[in-house]
C-alpha cells in the first residue's frame, strides 16, 4: 500500500538539500505577439489574401476617384495606344482607356463573387439542413443535387444564361444555381456529423426540440466549414463571370467587366496584348487573394477540415 | 556499458505561444534484454522520450537535445540514412492504433516482409518464408494463410500482432512500445501481455515499454520510471516502486487507483484525488514541478527544484522530503 | 419491494446493414439481442463488457436516443418506449446521461451557462431567468466548479473539468436516472479518482439511481452495487458486486477477472486467457455465443443457448456448466480471489 511515511520533512531545510541543476532552453525564445500584429504573423495567408482582397474592394468602390479617364467614352482617334504616362494601361481598339476600365471592371467582379458566394452559402445551407435532417427527403434532394452536379458549373451558367438575356443580376442568378449542389453536398456531410456528436445526443436527452436543436446546435458549428466554402465559391464565381463576359454570354458589353475587355482584346491579342493582360492579371491576383484568405480561414476555424483536404 | 542511455534529453516544441519543454532533461539506460517501463499521465512527456530515441520529432517545430547512446554511439549525431538502418532493424517499435500503423493495401507478409529485405538483404521467397515464422512466433494461427491477407481481413488484436511480427522480424536489441495494449480489449490485452512475456524469454529484445497503466507496469517491468511533466520524477524496480514509492506524484497515482477485489478484502476506501492540474510545460517551473498539487509542498518545494536523489539501494526520487534508506512503511 | 426505477424487458437493437447499389438491406448487426434487468431507486447497476458488446447501445436505446427493435423499457412504471414524442418529452427529465469523451460532449459554441441552462429551460424547472441563474450556481457548486466560470467557453476547460460540466447538465435536470457510459475511461488516472468520487458523492447526497456502463472491472468494483456482465449483445451474468468478484458464475466473468492487470508486482493468480477473438455481432455463434472461446465449452454449448436462471439468490448466470454436479463444475466453488490475486 502506498504510504505517507516515506515522506519526512524533519530536518530538512534549504542548507542540505540536494538541488536539480537547471534546464537551459536549446531553442531561441518565441516572442509573444498579442493582438492584430499577432493574429497577421501567425495567419500570413489571411493577412497577405485579406490585404489585397480589401484593397481591391477598395479599389471598386473609389473607382471614380483612381481614375483619370470615363471608362465608357469612346475616342476612335487614339485607337489601340501602347501604356504611357497618359494612358496607363493604353487604350484599346475603340480608343478607351484600359486602365480606367479594368479599374471599374473590379466591381463587377467582386460584385458578383461576394453576391454568389453570400447566395449559394444561404440556399446551400438550407437545403443542406433539410437534407440532414429530414430522411426522405435527403434522397429526393441529393440526387437532384448529384444530377446538377454531374453538369460542369460552367456549362450550366452558360445554359442558364442563354434562356435569359446578359445582365449582372442573371449572371448572379445563373452562377448560383451552378454553385449550390457544392453547397449542399458539404453542409449535409457537416450535418451528419454533427447529429452524431455527444453533445445533440445529450441534448435530445435533455428535452430540447428538433427546430432548437438544429438552431442551436447544428447550424453554429457549420459557420466555420461554411465560411472557408464561401470564400472558395467567392473565387470561383469571378472566374466563371469572367468566361461567361468572355464568350458574351454575360454581363452586357456596355458595363466594363474583366472578361469583358480581355474580349474585346482577343483579336488584338497578337498586335496588342497590353488589352488582354492587364485585366488578366487583376483577375488572378483577385481569385488568388480570395483563394489565399480560404485557405488561412480554413487552418484557423477548422483545424480538423485542414487535415482532410 | 548499458544498451541505450539517454543523457539530459530535452524534446522541445515552438508554438506560436511559447517554447512546449515536453521532455526537459530526462536520464535513463536500458540493460541488455531489460524490460523497462516509462509511465506517467498524458502529456508528461513520456510518448515524446520514445518518439526522440528513434529521431521521429519533426523537426522544427521540434528540437532535440541531449545525447541518446545506443550501444555507445549517439543517436542524435548520425545522419539521417544511418538513423533508418537502426530503425526497424536495431531499434524498432510499436504504437498504440494497430490500423493505422499498417499499410492497408500491402498483404501482411509483405510488410513484414519488407523490413527484411530492406535491412537484411532478404529475397522474396526467403522474406516470405521468414514472414511465416514470424507469424508462427507470434501466434497467430495459420500463418500460411494468413500472410496473404491484408490487415483489414484481421481483427484488432490480430494486427497487434502482426505489429509486434514487424518489429521482431530483424532481431532488433530493443523494442520500443508505446502504450501497445491501450487500444486493446482486456482480453485481447491479456493476450498481448502475454505473448510480450513470451517473446522475451524467447527473442531476449530490450523492451521499453510506455504505458499510463499501473496495472500493465505490474505485468511486464522490471524497472519502471515514472515521468511527470517532462521530468523523471522517480525510478525503482518495479517491486520497491509499488511496495513503497517514495515521491509523492506517485504515492497520488497509487491510490488513485480503485484495486480489483476491492470489495472482497473490506479495503474498499474513498480514492485518493491528486487535486489541481498538470502546469503548463511553456512557462519555465521553478523549484519542483509537482510542488502545485502536492500535499506536502512547502515554501521550499516551490523554491527549489529537488534533484534525483539515490533515496534506497537503486531507487532514486526528485523529492526533497522522500525518506533517504531502506526503511519503509 | 417498491417498482424499479428503470426495468428493461427482452431489449432488441438490430441495425440494418445496407448496401448494393439500390441501398437495400443486406444484413443485420445484432447489436442488442434480449436484454432484461431493473435498477431500483437509488441503486447503481454497472454493464461491463468488451468493445462491441452492445453495452453503450443499450444505454442509448435506454435514452430512447433511436427506436429499438423489439422489447420494453419502464420508467418508474410507465412504458417510455412506444410514447409519442411529445408524451415521452417530459418523461427525458428524469433519465439524464454522461458520455465517455469530454471534448465532443459539450457544444463548442455555447458557454456553461447556457450549457446548464438548457435543460431547466426546457423541462420548465426555473420560474425566472434569477431562478436560472441561480439553479446554475448551485450546479456549479455541486460540481465543485467555481461559479464564475460560468461564462467561459468548454475549450477554456481540462478533460476533467469538462465531465464536470456534463455531470452539471445531467443534474440540471433533476433526475432519478443517470447513465454513464464509460463517463470516467478517457480520463487520466488522478482526475479519473476526482470524478468517480464526486459521482459516488452525488449519488449519496441525491439518491440518484445510475447505470454505469464500463468496460473498467476495477472502477466498476469500486462504484457499484450490483453488475451485468454482456457478451455478443446478452446479459451473460448478473449479481450483486460482492457475489460476482467472490464467486464468477460464468467463464467468460472469470476470464475477464483474470485478464485485469493488478498494479501487484509479482502477484500470484491462475490466468485464463482467452483465446482468439470476439465473433462478429452480425453472425453469432449458434448455442452458447461464448462457446468459441470458452474453456470449459462442452457438445451441449455449441447447439442450446443456455438462459439466464439464478445459481444462488440474486446472482444470475446464463451457463450450462450449472447443471452439471458440483465436481464437475469448475465454476462451483469461490473462484474470485483466486484469478484477482490477493496476498
């Protein structure tokens, strides 16, 4: 039996005591960041992905005042002008200025990335909730989901695009029917999960409802999963809204998008690729910082989803 | 000179909030054909002492310092292709998931198969040949059979042999098992135990074995060392340790413990609480790491850090109070 | 005798197996497969049993957490397993239950106080949200937790803590009933010894019943006042704790006796281990399902499947070594000290 008498302080003091030699540190120490500058050093990708996402957001909204020229105006005389010191990025074959263009093309970019993002996560959601919850109709639901899935988004924005007539708003419209199977497809694989955590199992056990339960419990714990979905729709909406303006089956040539102008660039493409890579080049930066900010969000709201992708 | 000795072994972590000192100068040896037992609570370092003697800390966020001499020359010197001749071959070992540690689309013999030919030069035929015999050593029946099989086909306590075949297969000096039974079923664990028995009277493999289970510390040691956040706390012989430990982290985990057949002898008491929680291993400890939860701490204890000290005849305890000869209770 | 808290009749839990391409129904896992006992107000009944036995599933069938397949569960004489949801809401109020692993059994998203308040709210057990608070207070203290903490997340707790707080939510509902299953297993060992004793002292202080499910023969020991032994989805053995650690009547009891480790160096004890593994619960063994392991297996196992009848008063075993004469049971005589090893 364990016993408390072979502990006997009697006579023992500081003087006679046998004293550990002390543990030096074999690594340099880690200097505690606290607050923002601590949250940037330790989510560089968030911080670098979230920088140029606001900056370009930035950039949409105070368009008219980083621009020199009207983005629409038309000037046959200065056709296809090389980048200079008066036309940044030149002007293109109907002589409009291609830096206040792409400047002004960001908006439709972003508009239609937050708006499809925002509008897929919330359908997504719901028809994710139902679908975990209610069985019969998780069948019906998700092979209509598996049917819309088995058709390329991109091939089935520009179906939807051709029953309607260019506008951002269809194009919001037809990419976010493309982009909810994804949707939910991940919020049931979430839903399932969570319904078989211990803690939805103790509180059924403790009398709460189904409706308080999928509110109070499910539906918090799929913000975090949710909102690493949204930024990846977010970035995969632009580049569908790009295609689509680039075959003309999107937003209306008269409103500056990116695809847009790298349209109306194509022909020039060989003589004049000024026209073609600027608007290029703000995309992928765009869909990159996007891409970049979900991936940090991932690694820090879900650590667990981090390991499986 | 004894088989492995491991010399003021530091395992350290970086973490965006401070340096984890998960092993801050531990020493121990091993004996030729010993069996002995590292057992503590989790996250008092003692999976990290054994993952650092096989240099399997990534590197960084981890750091090991220290010297591990295993046969006299230091681990923690050789380059990283001498360390993977000494890994499954010299030194090998087993984890605690079966399932995991098995690759699940390679039949069992060649698994077992491959650390021959890897290390011993083996054929094919030769490697499958002695696959059979490992799982004979290891008793599983029809081994002819079974080597064909892949490691889903058998059940968890099957494949937990099937580890310990892997590790045997190359003659190893020491064998490393981390909490091998823990993932078990009492039976099945029975089992093991005793196959472990078995195989070291008949392969004579140094067994260190990690453990936070007293009662498997019983079974199979012959001397236990029992760790406390990142420290060596105390070490005996398995006899002395569990007839009269001498620090009081150990005394706690002792009567801690509900005994079988309790209820038959009339001993059944209230358990004994080691209040509090384990300090946290990014804050630097003054005096003695356990001086928080002990109930015979002093203004001393939290002072000055007790060194290991030789309390009886090989056994040794970093406690100040701990009585100093053979006397016990 | 007074009616039993909780009486359990011919449980069955069968889950389907489904497969193929049209999702069909391809087999089933015999999960539970007729299970009968009661617990009586106040009284701790452990189910011990290897990992597939069916022990925490007949915890949850208990909970009516899914519809069983055949069988009754009573609580305090009313029948709560064919009650329409809304019957069988309030009636969840008096059975409460802790499971195994702290970390997935608080809601990461909701702080303690919330936590605790849940069940009061919806069992309708606070006049106010003062009462609420109040009553929140009280658990924390019953749980020996410091009151502030209340307002804290779960991840800001230990392992141990953590149980705290489930052991906290269960009471807040007032119950008679609390299943633990395997509530202190993933535990350390020094905070493992602070949540048995805070349950052994709740019990006392409440006069809770409790069903402790574990796999732990020695915390079972410890906890309990009478035990069910389950093997395969069956009761194979139930007696009073004294009765069942003395005198095993059934092998497989013994074997699992004999397979605990003691933290006794060098203690002298028969061993029987066991051999190879548990058969799969979607096919069990015809007659006796422990036959295939069982060392004392004679012609008569392999084809009959022995009941449950009673070998001494109280103690129940399901065995055809009983009726043998006494010379030629090997489970006759005391066998308990012998496989623990005592000095």
């Amino acid at each position: 039996m364990a016993s408390a008498s072979v502990i006997d302080p009697q006579g023992i003091t500081a003087a006679n005591v046998a004293v550990a030699a002390p543990m030096g540190d074999i690594m340099p120490p880690v200097k505690a960041r606290r607050g923002f500058w601590g949250f940037l050093y330790r989510n560089p990708s968030i911080a670098i992905g979230g920088t140029i996402v606001l900056l370009m957001v930035l950039m949409a909204i105070f368009a008219p005042l980083l621009t020199y020229a009207d983005p629409t105006a038309l000037a046959p005389a200065r056709r296809t002008r090389e980048p200079s010191a008066m036309y940044w990025f030149g002007t293109d074959m109907l002589g409009r200025d291609v830096y206040s263009r792409v400047i002004y093309g960001a908006r439709v970019s972003l508009i239609v990335g937050f708006s499809v993002a925002v509008l897929a996560s919330v359908i997504g959601l719901t028809i994710g909730l139902v679908s975990g919850f209610v069985r019969w109709a998780d069948s019906l639901v998700m092979r209509v989901m598996d049917g819309m899935m088995s058709i390329p988004p991109i091939l089935l924005a520009i179906a939807l695009m051709a029953l309607t007539r260019g506008s951002v708003q269809n194009v919001i419209i037809a990419i976010t029917i493309a982009e909810v199977p994804r949707v939910s497809r991940l919020v049931r694989g979430v839903v399932l999960s969570l319904r078989e955590q211990p803690y939805v199992d103790a509180a059924v056990a403790a009398g709460t409802r189904t409706p308080v339960i999928i509110w109070r419990h499910i539906l918090p714990n799929t913000i975090a999963p949710m909102t690493v979905q949204a930024t990846f729709i977010c970035a995969s909406a632009m580049i569908v809204e790009s295609i689509l303006s680039f075959i003309g089956a999107g937003t209306p040539p008269i409103i500056p998008s990116w695809g847009n102008i790298m349209a109306e660039g194509r022909a020039l493409w060989q003589v004049k690729p000024y026209i073609v890579f600027f608007p290029a080049l703000f995309l992928s930066v765009t869909v990159l910082a996007v891409n970049l900010l979900g991936d940090g969000l991932r690694d820090t709201l879900d650590p667990r989803m981090a390991k499986r992708i | 000179m004894a088989l492995l000795e491991v010399e003021n072994l530091q395992t350290h972590f970086r973490s965006p909030d401070g340096i984890n000192r998960a092993v801050d100068g531990v020493n121990f040896h091993v004996n030729a054909g010993e069996t002995v037992a590292i057992v503590g609570e989790s996250g008092c370092g003692k999976s990290v002492t054994a993952m650092s003697i096989l240099r399997l800390i990534p590197e960084p966020p981890g750091k090991i310092a220290g010297a591990i001499r295993f046969n006299g020359r230091d681990l923690l010197k050789l380059s990283d292709r001498e360390m993977r001749d000494i890994r499954g071959n010299e030194i090998s070992m087993i984890f605690q998931e079966p399932m995991t540690s098995l690759n699940p689309v390679l039949t069992v013999g060649r698994q077992i198969g491959e650390t021959l030919r890897l290390h011993q030069g083996l054929s094919a035929q030769a490697a499958e040949a002695r696959a059979v015999e490992m799982l004979k050593l290891v008793g599983i029946p029809e081994p002819q059979r079974r080597v064909r099989e892949y490691p889903h086909q058998l059940s968890g306590g099957m494949r937990q042999r099937v580890m310990i075949a892997i590790a045997l297969a190359c003659n190893p000096k020491l064998l490393i098992a981390d909490e091998p039974t823990t993932a078990l079923d009492v039976t099945i664990q029975a089992q093991i135990l005793d196959l472990m028995r078995d195989l070291k009277r008949t392969v004579g493999a140094a067994i260190v074995i990690i453990t936070h289970d007293l009662g498997v510390v019983a079974e199979v040691a012959e001397r236990v060392i029992v760790m406390y956040a990142g420290r060596k706390v105390e070490e005996a012989a398995v006899g002395p340790l569990f007839r009269s430990p001498r620090h009081p982290y150990t005394q706690g985990l002792l009567g801690s413990m509900p005994k079988l057949g309790s209820s038959l002898t009339g001993t059944e008491t209230r358990l004994q609480e080691i209040p509090g929680l384990v300090p946290s291993l990014k804050r630097k400890l003054d005096g003695c790491v356990f001086a928080s939860r002990c109930p015979h701490a002093t203004d001393l204890c939290t002072k000055v850090a007790p060194a290991l000290e030789e309390k009886a005849p090989g056994h040794i305890a970093a406690c100040h109070y701990a009585i100093k000869d053979a006397v016990a209770a | 005798m007074s009616t039993p808290i909780l009486e359990v009749n011919d449980l069955k839990k069968h889950f389907p197996i489904r497969g193929g391409f049209f999702g069909g129904v391809t087999g089933q896992v015999y999960a539970v497969d007729g299970v009968s006992f009661s617990i009586a107000k106040g009284e701790t009944l452990s189910l011990v049993g290897e990992s597939g036995c069916g022990k925490s599933t007949v915890g949850k069938a208990i909970l009516q957490l899914f519809p069983i397949t055949a069988g009754q569960v009573i609580l305090d004489g009313k029948r709560i397993d064919d009650m329409a949801p809304g019957t069988l809401r309030p009636m969840r109020r008096r059975m409460q239950v802790v499971f195994q692993d702290p970390f997935s059994s608080l809601n990461p998203r909701m702080r303690v106080r919330d936590i605790l308040a849940e069940p009061i709210r919806n069992f309708g057990l606070a006049k106010d949200s003062a009462d609420i608070d109040r009553k929140v207070g009280e658990l924390m203290d019953r749980v020996r937790l410091p009151r502030d903490a209340v307002n804290r997340w779960p991840h800001e707790f230990s392992g141990g803590q953590r149980q705290r707080i489930c052991i906290a939510r269960a009471l807040a509902a007032d119950p008679d009933l609390i299943i633990c299953d395997e509530a202190v297993s993933a535990l350390d060992v020094s905070v493992k010894a602070q949540i048995v004793n805070l349950l052994q002292d709740l019990q006392k202080e409440l006069g809770l019943a409790m069903l402790f499910i574990s796999h732990d023969l020695a915390i079972v020991e410890h906890m309990t006042h009478r035990v069910a032994v389950m093997y395969l989805g069956k009761i194979v053995e139930v007696a009073p704790k004294r009765e069942l650690f003395a005198a095993p009547k059934h092998p497989y009891t013994e074997a699992l006796l004999s397979a605990v480790p003691v933290p006794e160096p060098g203690a002298q004890r028969e061993r029987i281990i066991l051999t190879g593994d548990v058969p799969s619960p979607i096919k069990p063994p015809k007659g006796c399902r422990f036959h295939t392991r069982c060392p004392y297996a004679f012609d008569r196992c392999k084809q009959d499947e022995p009941q449950l009848r009673q070998t001494e008063p109280g103690h129940w075993a399901a065995c055809h070594l009983h009726d043998r004469p006494a010379a030629e049971n090997p489970l006759a005589g005391a066998r308990g000290a012998a496989v623990i090893a005592h000095h």
